[in-house]
C-alpha cells in the first residue's frame, strides 16, 4: 500500500491530474486549515491573547491587530466554504481547477497572514515607543 503525502495548499492547487487520493488530500489539508486557524483563534484572541499583548506593548498596532482577525475569519469563512463543494464534487474532474484555483488564492491569504501575524509581534517588541 502506497500513501501520497502532498505537503501544503499550494502543492495541491498544482497537481495536474487529481485522484481520489487528490481530492482527500483537499479535505484534509483544508481541515488542518480550519484547525490551525481555531488554534490561533485560542491563543490571539481575547483580553489576555497575544494581540492584546502585541497592543498594549505598541498602541499603535490595535487596527493591525483588528485587520488580522477579520483577516483570520474570512480565511475560516473561506475555507469552510470550500471544504463543504470538496465535499459535494469530490472525484468530479471538472471541478478539480476550480478547487485548484480556490486552493491557490488560499493559500496566498493563509501565507500573507502568518507574515503579516509575525510582523505584528515583531514590531511590538521592537517599536521604540518613547521615540516615536
């Protein structure tokens, strides 16, 4: 027995020929998405999360903070959305570059979250707040 391990959102969007190995591979990278997002709704969000800290270390940074979590929960909306047309045309081949494409532009916005996320902790620690 063989097992296909496809690494990331982005390598899936680009497999050209889908299986059905393919398609579980979709839902459960798209599952391990809503998870990470869940996780990082636990440990940011909330008066003693991490973007509370971020903020009352930088004022400053309280609309960054606010962006990334509608940030956050569009990406859940999104992901969710696909997750369930996974569900429904998984093995259909004429939906597999539509899904392909969806898991492309998530792939996108979950990268241009953990790099604006780190970006928001790396500032509140090295913002020089009395030289501002």
């Amino acid at each position: 027995m063989t097992a296909t391990y496809f690494s990331s959102l982005e390598t899936l969007a680009d497999t050209a020929t889908p299986s059905g190995t393919w398609w579980l591979a979709v839902a459960r990278a798209l599952d391990e998405l809503d998870e990470r997002l869940a996780q990082d709704s636990a440990v940011d969000d909330g008066p003693s999360g991490a973007f509370r800290d971020a903020v009352d270390r930088a004022p400053a940074l309280a609309n960054e903070a606010t962006r990334l979590t509608a940030d956050r929960l569009r990406l859940v909306e999104r992901a969710r959305r696909l997750r369930r047309v996974v569900a429904m045309v998984a093995g259909d081949h004429s939906h597999a570059d539509a899904v392909s494409g969806e898991l492309e532009v998530l792939a996108r916005a979950e990268s241009r979250y953990r790099r604006r996320s780190r970006g928001l902790f790396w500032e509140s620690f090295t913002r020089d707040i009395g030289g501002e």
